[in-house]
C-alpha cells in the first residue's frame, strides 16, 4: 500500500524491519515535524538512514520487497533480461553481497530453463577460485527468485575502458590473464561461460580488499593510487556457467532457442554463432581475445554493422590488425592475441592455462619492461593532407606557434593573470559562421563528394603523467582546463607558444573527469571518481591562498557538471539524482536535490536564459525539470534514443535541444520540450558524439564524436556540409571552444592535441 502520510511511512519501515529498533524510536520526533511521506523519506535519506532507492521504493508501497532471503537490499547496480542486480547487506553475516531478482514473468514463461538455472547455480556454487565471482545461495520466495553472489567493488571492463579509454598493454594482458585462470578452473569443473566479454569481467579494486598506505601529496601521488587500486586489481569472471541459462531464458532476443547462438555478436566465437551445442572452452578463448582487443583499442574487432552481420565477419574476416591501431603493442603480445582469435578453433590455444601462461612470459619480456602508457609519445611528423572541400568559415583559432610542439608543464608556474576575459592577449574582432559562408559551403559540395580532410594540428601539450579525462574550454576561447588520473588540474594560456598559467594539485583532489568553466571564466568546477567524497571549486585566477573550495557532503562521483547561464548555481548529476548548488563569494552551498525517474543521470546541461535542467540518462531518455527537490517531476520527457545519452546542446536562442547518444545517432527538440517528438534524426554516426555546438543561425549543428571525426550537418536533413579527421587513434576526452574553431582531444599518454577547424 503506497504510504499517504509520514504516520503509515513510518509503520510500513517499521514492518519491514529497514530500520534499526534505534532509529525506529528517534522517527516519533521527525513525524511531529513534517506530515508529508516524501518529506520524511528525504530526511532519512539526509541521515544514513535510508538509500535514495530504498527511499522511492518505500514510498511506492513495496518497502516489504526490500529484504528478501536474509538480505537488505541497498541499491541497483545493474540490469538485464532477467531482471535487477541489486547491492545488499546479508544480515546474519553482516556481509556486502550483490543480489540477482529474476523476475516474476521470466519465471511463469521458462519453468524448465528456471530449473536449468538452479541446477548450474549449484554447480557454480562449488567453485571457488580468486578470478571468479562467489555464488552463495540461490533460492526463491514466493514469486522472486534470487541469486547471492559476492559483491564486487569495482568496474567492470568495458566501463573502463569507457572512463579510462585504451588500457596501458601491460595492464590489459595481465587482466586477460587472470581471467584465463578463472576460466581453467572452471573447464577444469565441466563448465564453460559462452559469454565472455568486458562486461562480464570485473575488477575488484585492490584496497577494497587491502587498503594501501596512505601517500604524501606529491605529483604522482593520484596516480600511485589509482593503480593500487584498479591496476593491480583482481578479475572476476561474472556469470560463471550461468550464460546459457540465462540467455536461455532472456526474452528480449529470438537468439536463443535450442541449437541458436548464444553469446555477444561482438565477442562470440565463429562456431558458437553457428551451433551453439558445438562450443567448448575453445569459444571462450576466442572471445577472450576479442575482449583484449577491445581493452587496447576501446573498440569490438568488428565495430560496424548489424549483429548479423558482425557474426559473418566473425566467420570470414580478419580484424584490424593491432599493431595498426596501437603502434605500441609489442609483435609477442599481437601473436598472442591473433592465435587466441584464430577462426579455426584447432589453431587457438586449446586450454585456458596454456594462454595464461603465454600472456605471463610475455609480461616478462623486456619490450614490456616499464610500457605504461597506452601510446607511446615521440616528435610529431607534420602529414601532408588534401584540399579540403569549402567548408563553413570558423573563426580563427590564437596563433599557437609551432603546430607539432609538444610542450611541458613547468615547474615554475608563471602568475596567473587577473584580467577576467584574458586581456593579455592582443585583442582580435571575431569570425562568425555566417549562413552565406555555410550556402557556399553546400553549394559547392553536396552530401555524397563530401570527404573528410586532416584536421590541422596546431599544438601538443605535455599536460599530465596519465590519461586526461577531462577537459574545457574557457568562455573566451582564450584558456583550456585539463585533468586527468594523476589528479592534477591545469590551466594553460592559449598564447604564442600555449603555456601552462596555472596548477592546482591536491593529494585529495580525485581521479579528474568532469571540468565545468563558470560563465565569466573565473572559476572551475570538477567531477571525479574520488576517494574523498568530495567536489571542488577552484577560483583560478585569484594568486590567494583561500581560492579553492570543497562541496561538503556532495556524492563523491560526479558523471556531469554544468553552471547556470548567470553562474549563480553549478548542478552536478549523481546516480539517480541532480545535485543543484548555490555559489557565494567564499564557498558553494548545497541548494536543492531533483530525485529524477529511471535511470541513472549522466548528462546535466542548463537551457540558456531560462531556469530550466535538462537531463540525460543511462537508457537514453531525455528530461526538461525545473529545480526541485525529492518528488519533483520533470515538465517533458522525450524518448527515442535506445542507449546512454553523451551529449546535450542548446541553440543560442534556446529554441532548439540536441541530444546525442551510445545508439549512434542525434535528435533535435523543441528546446522547451513542447513536443514529444524529435524535430529531426541524424542516423549512423561514426564514433560516439562527445561534443556538440549549434552554430549561430541555428540551421548548422558541429559534431565531434570519439571516432576522430568532426562534421558541420544540415540537421533538418541529416546532410553533411563538411567533415574532418582528427589525426589520433585513442581519444580519452574531447572539447569543443565555444566559438566552433578549436577542438581539444585528450589522449591515454598524457597530451592534448589542439586542432583547428578554421577555414584556411
């Protein structure tokens, strides 16, 4: 029963036994203050009391269904066709589990393929191995049937790679070794997974198992822990014997039936595609070679096509060849994986154990010795590229100097400059794309003789010892922010040559991923995956000691931040939820949290000129929310992305919405979110959209998409006007200056490449 007030809240958490006889007794106060259910379930939610799932649950009236076989459950953590996995605490053990509910109409519709799934689950049971998730118990109550697994603290490895972008090769092959251990325990046992893929693989975090020493502030002190933590991590194969059974009964693919292939199109092996019942462990090795290939190159061996088609490829064709996409990848480790790929089964190594040992006397071989970075840096050779088709008149980007320059930070930093819009630099009048200068553009070429040309490098910056996650263009175009996994952020001078202008490096500031500009460029907002909960606000350009802020009690991971247009609130997407803050003159102050529905939110942008949040989530629905609070509900809803949403932009005028997504494509809204239905599709675009810009008339939408790939589109149409090619094979993170001239791409090896988009 759905709970009216804060009394019959109370008494439903009180039978569910959530709460302890403690806290029970300390609610009787909170209910003679507030009489509203939503309001009460915030303030335990605010206390520890209660998670925000457990909050929306207990407010829909299933509270009861929140301990279920001796386990509290906490929180969702992922989701299939079988239903919800969900983190759990199981009480008697007081032990952290995760907690599989196979739902109930999966369950009435494949009886015998729920029996299947016991039956494995018990055989599984009796595995144990470090390289393999623990299965506890497996049981149902009245309709829900479960699974115990023990509880990973860490990502699996396609998230990752999706973070973190190309794995050092070093750490990529002691990652498929470890999981070929795990599988030679279980072929050892009869069993066989028939799924393997990133995603399925985890990496417990080392200091969830044993915490590291505590490390003194130093530049590399960010780093050292990373490493500790997930490097050197522990890999756990999901699932174990349970693939079949489980994409047996999964009902969203007609994959499955008796005698189909079972599996990933794009890890499946070429025998398993064609009888599933003719697979063995030798499939499983296959398709843990096409999951290195994609820990090195953040790409499935056949990225393009349909799933059928991807299964022929899987038959006839031959992948790119490694060495091509990672120059790095020593000639031993590209033989490994060619024989671990190998179409004829006969030909791959016949045994998990004899690829774990190949993999370890790769890993002591000298070429490997010390390989850290996914890409090895050298002088940069400037590439004669082709006449460029007439593309759209960008404004033109600072004169950078010498375009090929790779550039150090420097030890000593020099002042940072005091001037709001960086008036050091010789003023110069700004370019616009014109609408004459894009009619032009089309006119002179037309959608099928456009072909990408070579973006122009214009500088290289040596900006961080590891991967740079995140990076941001100041408003004036005139700065860049970097940040990366050594947690530090700098600020560099886009002068003659750029030059590092500021440097802020904390022991405690977080794995940098997110950077948010304020609208008047004076201050730096930062995300991160951080192991000190918490959010930073720099003001960069203030030679003071007291110019960088914390966000006390902010979550401690953030998937997107983003100022108000007037820079008075930053919001900064967590989970499920959009933390809104105020800023002040001292310290930012915690504002209003919007509890939004369904999946978790990982795109945040502000509608210019209005007060309006725009929201992009994990299943690729788009929201429209005025600020709230817990029960807020969003003003539109648009649905027509299929995957996780990556990017958002607004027209100058705010008429218009883009989104782009995981699914390949880019919708355009009404900005106000008035219709429900996209204005128009761009379809099959190449990469991921990470980047997007409308230009000045609205009529243009600039795209950049992790593929390298940058293209001026006639959105109503989907027609290309002109493209270019970022001249980088591994892209960690990309930005685009607000004036459309400049893109920065982030690299696994530290630098930033800075292109120019300016018509010549």
């Amino acid at each position: 029963m759905v709970p009216t007030n804060a009394i019959e809240l109370a008494e439903a958490l009180r039978q569910s036994d959530l709460l302890s006889r403690q806290q029970l007794a300390q609610i009787a106060p909170l209910i003679s203050q507030v009489a509203d259910p939503q309001e009460l379930a915030f303030a335990l939610v605010q206390r520890g009391w209660l998670t925000s799932y457990q909050a929306e649950q207990s407010l829909a009236g299933k509270a009861s269904e929140l301990v279920i076989g001796g386990c509290t459950l906490l929180e969702p953590i992922g989701s299939g066709g079988m239903g919800l996995v969900l983190k759990g605490i199981q009480k008697r053990l007081n032990r952290t589990v995760a907690v599989k509910l196979i739902r109930p109409d999966v369950v009435s519709k494949n009886v015998g393929a729920i029996r299947r799934f016991r039956r494995e689950a018990m055989a599984v049971a009796q595995l144990s191995h470090p390289n393999i998730v623990i299965i506890y118990d497996a049981d149902e109550v009245g309709e829900i049937n479960y699974l115990v697994m023990e509880y990973v603290d860490g990502p699996d490895l396609g998230r990752l790679v999706g973070e973190t972008g190309p794995l050092p090769v070093t750490m990529a092959a002691e990652f498929i070794r470890q999981a070929a251990l795990g599988l030679q325990h279980a072929y050892e046992a009869g069993l066989v997974h028939r799924d393997i893929k990133p995603s399925n693989l985890l990496v417990a975090r080392r200091d969830s198992i044993r915490k590291p020493a505590k490390e003194s502030a130093g530049p590399n002190s960010g780093w050292h822990l990373w490493w500790d933590s997930v490097a050197q991590g522990i890999v756990k194969i999901l699932d174990m014997g349970l693939a079949r059974s489980e994409a047996e009964i999964e009902s969203q693919t007609s994959l499955t039936r008796e005698g189909a292939m079972l599996g990933t199109p794009d890890f499946v092996a070429p025998e398993q595609a064609r009888d599933a019942s003719s697979a063995d462990i030798r499939a499983d090795i296959y398709s843990l070679g096409c999951t290195f290939y994609f820990l090195l190159t953040g790409r499935p061996p056949f990225p393009e096509g349909t799933a059928i088609e991807k299964l022929v490829k899987h038959q006839i064709e031959q992948p790119a060849p490694i060495e091509q996409l990672r120059p790095d990848v020593p000639a031993s480790v590209a033989g490994v994986m060619r024989k671990m790929m190998a179409k004829d089964a006969s030909r791959r190594y016949q045994q998990p154990t004899e690829l774990a040992d190949a993999l370890a006397e790769v890993l002591t071989l000298p070429a490997l010795h010390g390989l850290g970075p996914a890409v090895t840096v050298g002088a940069l050779t400037p590439t004669p590229t082709p006449s460029p088709p007439t593309p759209p008149t960008f404004p033109r980007a600072p004169n950078l100097g010498d375009p090929y320059s790779i550039l150090q930070p420097s030890a000593n930093l020099p002042p940072a400059t005091p001037s709001s819009h960086g008036s050091t630099l010789t003023e110069q009048p700004v370019a616009v794309v014109t609408a004459h200068s894009l009619q032009q553009a089309t006119t002179d070429t037309t959608v099928e003789d456009v072909s990408p040309v070579e973006a122009r490098k214009i500088a290289v910056l040596r900006a961080h010892s590891g991967p740079v996650m995140a990076l941001a263009f100041a408003p004036d175009c005139r700065s860049l922010a970097t940040g990366g996994l050594d947690r530090s952020l700098r600020v560099w001078y886009l002068s003659q040559p750029p030059r590092e202008q500021a440097l802020l490096q904390e022991p405690l500031l977080g794995d940098l991923q997110r950077l948010a500009f304020s609208p008047n460029g004076q201050t730096i907002v930062t995300g991160a995956a951080s192991f000190d909960d918490r959010m930073w606000c720099w003001h960069w350009r203030k030679p003071l000691r007291q110019d960088r802020f914390t966000f006390d009690g902010a979550p401690s991971y953030s998937d997107s931040v983003a100022f108000s247009p007037d820079g008075a609130v930053v919001a900064s997407a967590v989970g499920e939820s959009v933390w809104c803050w105020t800023m002040t003159e001292d310290a930012p102050r915690k504002k209003t949290v919007i509890r939004t529905e369904g999946a978790d939110v990982r795109m945040v942008a502000f509608r210019p000129e209005h007060s309006n949040i725009v929201t992009g989530h994990a299943d690729g629905a788009v929201q429209i929310w005025k600020a709230g609070w817990l029960g807020s509900r969003p003003i539109a809803n648009l649905d027509g992305h299929s995957d996780c949403i990556t990017c958002l932009a607004f027209s100058s005028d705010s008429a218009l919405l883009a989104s782009a997504a995981k699914d390949h494509t880019v919708r355009i809204w009404d900005g106000a979110g008035a219709s429900k239905k996209a204005k128009a599709i761009i379809p099959e675009i190449r990469g991921i959209v990470r980047q997007m810009l409308f230009l000045p008339d609205s009529q243009y939408l600039l795209t950049i998409s992790d593929a390298g790939q940058a293209v001026v589109w006639t959105w109503i149409d989907g027609g290309r006007v002109c493209e270019w090619k970022l001249s980088q094979s591994i892209i960690c993170s990309l930005a685009l200056s607000n004036d459309g001239g400049t893109v920065a791409a982030g690299s696994s090896d530290g630098t930033v490449t800075l292109y120019d988009l300016a018509a010549e």
